[in-house]
C-alpha cells in the first residue's frame, strides 16, 4: 500500500497552543519565472546528475542552490564532493542547500567535512541543515563529536532532533541518550519535545531509563507536546507499574494524541491492573481516534470477567459505531464470545458497508469453528477487493497463529486469492506464501504463474510483493522469474529483483541501470497560472481544509495536484487509510482502497519542508513511484524527511483533519491561484 514550505513564520504550533519554533525557511528564488532555474528543475526530473554537477558550479548563486537543491533528489553521489565545496561559498542560500543535498545522500557522505563546516558556520538555517546531514549520514564517532561541539543554545532542539535520526538509522551511544534527558526538563519547549520525541522513537536510547521518564512524566505539564512521547517511550519499558499513571494520562491528557499514545502504551504492559477501567473509558473518549485506538489496546489482551462484561455492554449501547466495534471484535474473538462475533460478522455482511464489512474480518482469525470457516471463504470469493483483502489478511493472521497446521487450506485460499492478480491481494497473501512450510506445495510456481500475468503500472506494489516472496522460497522457479525480471523496465521491479536473487542466491546481486519510466513534463505558464503558493480547498464530509501549497519547491507535484483538483478526479474520493496521531492519507480516485494510481508516476521531490503536523506529503511505493495519493500528517513525523515529497502545509481546518476517520470522503477539491504570498 502507497505509504507513505517556503511560508510565513504563521504558527503550526497555534494549532495546539504552542508558540511555533522558527524553522528554517527556503526563500522564494522566483523559479516559476526563470527559464536558468528551470532548466535546473528540469534535470532535477529527468535524474540528469552530470548537468547538476555542472551546474553547482554556476556564476549565478541562484543556479548553484537550485542545482543543490535538485541534487537532493536526484542523490547522485558522484556529486558529493562538489556539494562539500560549496559549504565554504559565500551565499548562506547555498550553503544550506548544499548542507541539505548531502544529507539526503544514500552513502558516501564524510562526517569530518560537515563538523569543520558546522563549528565554522554562523548562519541557523545553515546549521540547522549540517545537524540534519550528520543525523541522517554519520557515524558514530560524529555523533559524540557533534555532542562535543559548543553550538548556540539555539540549536539543541535540532541537536536532539538529529540524535533521533542517528538513532534511527541504528546508531546511538550512552552520552547521547544522557544529553537527551538532560534536556527534558529545558526551558526552551522545542528542546524538550525533540528530546522526547528521540526517546520515544528509539527503543535503544530509553532502553533502562523508566525510572527518569517516570520522574520526568511527573513534572510535566498535560499541555506540553512533549508528553506524547515520554508516554511512547515509557511504554517500551512495558512495566505493570506504569498502568494507574498511564490510566491517568488517558483520561485526563487535553491533547487527543497524547491520550492515543497513552492508550498504545497500555498494550505494552503484561497486566493493566491499576488502570481503573480506563481503556473501557476510553471507548467513550470524545474524540474517535483516541476510542479506535483504546479498542485496539483492548484486542490485544486478556479480558477479566468483569472487563468482558464492560465491553459487552459497551457494544450494546453502541451498534453503530463499527470503526471501534470492529477492533472490539477481535478481542471478542481472543476471549471466548465466538457466536457473538460471528453473528456480527455474518450481519455486518449484508448490513454494513463494505469498509465496514472488510474491517469486521481479521475477527475471524482466532476462530476454528466450520461458521468461521464458511465466512472466511466467503469474504475471500467477494467482488470487492476490499473485502476479499481482509479475508487474505484474516487467513494469515489464522495461520500465524496455528502454524504449521492447516498449510493445505491456507496454502488453497491463499493460491486462490493469489491467483486473481489483484496488487491489493497480492501485497497481503505474496508475503504469507513464502512460508517454507508452502514450498513443498508449489508456492513458487504459483507466484511465478501469477507474476507473469502482471504488468506496470497498476500492479507495480503486487509484482514487488511476488518478487519478494520468491526471494524468500528460492529454488529453480523463483530464480527464473527474478533473473528476468533484472532486466524490466522499471527500476522498482529491477530493485525487488536484486534483492530476492540475492537473498535466493546468498550472493550480492546488483540491478542495472536504467531510465527512469517517463513522467510528466513540467509546464511552466501552468504554475505561472498557479503562482508559488497556490492553496487546495478540500471540502470533506468533516469540515472544510485549506492547504497552502510550494510550487517552487516541489513544481511538479503541485502541478499534478492541482490539475487532478480542478479536473474534479478528488471528489467523492474516501480517505482510506487513518493511523491515529500519524496521518490521514487519502487521494486514490482510481481503486479508492489505496492501491491506485493515475497510470503515471511521479519523480519525489525533496523539499526542505519537515514532516511536521499540517504537513501534506505524498504516498509512494518507493522512490519516483508517487501518483495522486496525499497524506497529512497528525504530528511530527521526521522519519519520512527527504523520503517521501512533503509539498504544502495546512493553513486551515486541521481540526478537521483531525476528526476525519476511514471512508470519510473528499466531496469536491477546488485550486485557487495566489500571485504573491
């Protein structure tokens, strides 16, 4: 499934009542009315590295920031060392970009010329970049030099926001995770929440501090962002101890993700004893993703009696809330209420939408019974592909659970959900067959038979799950089909290929080289049309959401956008997929469950705009594979910097964004041009 601003100093922390942080910003270059820069964007699109080596080289100071700022998504690094020159250039514009473009460098990128030019440099955006570019390319010994470095107080919210990004990319050390909680209690709120945020998403650098989280949870305000992700990260240390304190976060947080993050820090814990019933509570929480994800925390454990007994009631009062039931479902299932599940799957089947219907589903995993069984079946065999999907992903959870018995059935509904070549049933049962326990039973030849059936674009994600699991079973067969398709035409197919032959083979196998699929062209009056900010009006059956978009920075997606907008190929479209206090993504006017696309692919383009909350950005399957899906983000989301095309940001109605759930829809999408800012 597709997953994943040049703007005013306007406060994105408004929206929860925190003064903003001032991020650094790109200035406008004029882009949309210089044919010199365009010609940069232009190879920046058709990933042309040699012309943007020569063009960082450029008199104009415009053209070599530009070119560095296309160099970021072309990461060609051959062009490392001539991106490590300009960090000495004397225009702050360039430097940051060049800064930038290293960053985004897959490998290659020497740490020692980025300290030099760190401990030298006295521009914050240019700063603010070299941090970014050690977190996402150093190694460890950088990480303790930087720590070492006595940069501006200014700076240590980027520091602790750049120590998550080591850490991501696995590298951490103990004197990182000591300056990290020494600055939780900071006076400066970004400190403390980027502090917070690298503890909470790293397991490794809050691994044996509870007793700190703890301590510092205490003191903290309910109100402060950084809460969120102290309670994330105290629930990996998944101690019973901790359920009265995160019961209490859950009912009285003011901030719905705050309780969202308490509710998924009680699924850590192996008793919630203590808890006061506040999962149960939850259910009730005024704010529907907060009740999805306490039902969620609930499907996973154990009921006491008298907790089954709240639920039931709970589901009594309730029959028509089935984006919580439906989880509730499950935990029905794992509990010992079989014939109550099954009666409601068996009903939401005629009753209920078919989203409805398809979340109802995984119930079924944990149950054996002959009604389980034909339900199962019957979902598999159901025209629409949503369904048929839960039902595969209904069959694996089944399996994984019951392992190795029942191969032959699960290996007869999987062929036969496999074998209908849709990307959606291919990306949930691909995966399962290529359990050895379904080797001997012809897997292999299955995928392959299937594989060669597929063709791009609209089966790209399932052809790259087939590859994958024939990696995964290996054998005459798999090598076959992966060897050809080495040489497909689409560097995705080419990439999965690699991979499963190398894994088949245990030999490092590397694809070629090749162009890139064709993409659309960039016209330039259109976005002159557009102007640099143009802002997409989204009326949902929510509310109504304002979107101020950066053509200069990401030209080519906002041209799609807007042109998908204003031909009305939004309206009507579902947002189909919502991770509470992640993103609402939306925007697939083809299939509407996720796995469609407009039959063209887009380049991704890094932008220096952060992943933060309000930000809108674009799903892909992977590098240069975007098309017409968006997300927003509920919060921050760093991780996704540089991967993933973020292109504007919310100026209005992220309350409502908030609010938006599953099958909400997009009733009409409307572009309105705006000339200057």
């Amino acid at each position: 499934m597709r997953t994943w601003l040049a703007l005013p100093l306007v406060c994105l922390w408004s929206l929860t009542g925190v003064a903003a942080q001032p991020m650094p910003e790109r200035p406008s270059d004029d882009l949309l009315t210089r044919p010199a820069l365009q010609v940069v964007v232009e190879a920046q699109v058709d990933r042309n590295g040699p012309l943007l080596r020569k063009k960082i080289g450029a008199d104009d100071a415009d053209v070599r920031a530009r070119a560095a700022l296309a160099l970021a998504s072309v990461r060609d690094t051959s062009a490392i060392s001539g991106l490590l020159d300009l960090l000495s250039d004397g225009v702050p514009l360039v430097r940051t970009d060049a800064a930038f473009a290293l960053g985004q460098m897959p490998s290659g990128v020497p740490a020692s010329p980025l300290l030099r030019a760190l401990g030298r440099e006295r521009d914050p955006s240019v700063q603010n970049r070299l941090i970014e570019a050690l977190g996402t390319t150093g190694d460890p010994e950088s990480l303790r030099d930087l720590l070492r470095l006595r940069l501006p107080p200014a700076r240590r919210s980027d520091v602790a926001l750049t120590i998550a990004r080591y850490g991501m990319r696995g590298v951490t050390d103990s004197t990182a995770t000591t300056w990290l909680l020494e600055h939780l209690r900071a006076d400066d709120p970004w400190t403390r929440r980027n502090a917070a945020y690298a503890l909470g998403r790293v397991e490794a650098l809050a691994a044996g501090r509870a007793d700190t989280l703890r301590a510092v949870l205490n003191d903290v305000s309910h109100n402060d962002p950084a809460a969120m992700h102290l309670l994330r990260a105290l629930g990996t240390a998944g101690d019973s101890s901790d359920a009265a304190r995160l019961g209490d976060w859950l009912r009285t947080a003011p901030d719905w993700r705050t309780r969202t993050e308490a509710a998924r820090a009680l699924s850590s814990l192996s008793s919630l004893d203590g808890s006061g019933g506040a999962l149960v509570g939850a259910l009730n929480d005024g704010h529907p993703l907060v009740a999805r994800t306490a039902a969620e925390t609930l499907a996973g454990l154990e009921w006491s009696p008298d907790r089954l007994a709240a639920v039931g009631a709970w589901l009594d009062a309730h029959p028509d809330r089935w984006r919580v039931t439906a989880p509730l479902l499950r935990g029905l299932a794992r509990n010992g209420r079989p014939e109550r599940v099954l009666d409601a799957v068996d009903r939401w089947r005629t009753e209920r939408s078919p989203v409805a219907y398809a979340a109802a589903l995984p119930a079924l995993a944990p149950l054996d019974a002959p009604r389980a069984d034909s339900l199962l079946d019957t979902a598999l065999r159901h025209d629409d592909v949503r369904v048929a999907a839960a039902g595969v992903q209904a069959v694996v959870g089944r399996w994984e659970r019951t392992r190795p018995g029942g191969a032959d059935v699960t290996f007869r509904r999987l062929t036969a959900a496999v074998r209908r070549g849709d990307p959606a049933l291919l990306y949930h049962g691909a995966s399962a067959l290529a359990d050895s326990a379904f080797a001997p039973l012809g897997a292999a030849d299955t995928l392959a038979a299937t594989y060669r059936t597929l063709t791009t674009p609209d089966a790209l994600e399932g052809m790259t799950a087939v590859l994958g699991a024939l990696g995964t079973l290996g054998g005459s067969t798999a090598e076959t089909v992966l060897r050809d398709a080495l040489d497909h035409p689409h560097h995705a197919l080419r990439q999965a290929a690699a991979q499963g032959l190398s894994e088949a083979t245990d030999a490092m196998v590397a694809a070629a080289p090749k162009p890139l699929p064709e993409t659309p062209s960039i016209d330039w009056n259109d976005l002159q049309e557009l102007g640099p900010h143009p802002r997409l009006v989204l009326e949902t059956t929510r509310g109504t959401v304002t979107i101020e978009l950066d053509a200069e920075q990401a030209p080519q997606t906002v041209q799609a956008i807007t042109r998908f907008a204003r031909d009305g190929r939004y309206d009507g479209v579902p947002f189909h997929r919502v991770v509470p206090n992640f993103v609402v993504q939306g925007g697939d006017f083809a299939r509407r469950d996720g796995f469609g696309g407009p039959g063209r692919f887009l380049r991704t383009e890094a932008t220096r705009i952060g992943h933060r909350r309000g930000t809108i950005g674009m799903a892909s399957a992977g590098r240069d594979t975007e098309g017409s899906q968006f997300f927003v983000s509920h919060s921050m989301q760093p991780h996704l910097d540089g991967g993933y095309t973020a292109f504007g940001r919310m100026t209005d109605g992220m309350d409502v964004v908030d609010q938006l759930r599953v099958d909400d829809r997009i009733t009409s999408a409307q572009v309105t041009a705006t000339r200057e800012r």
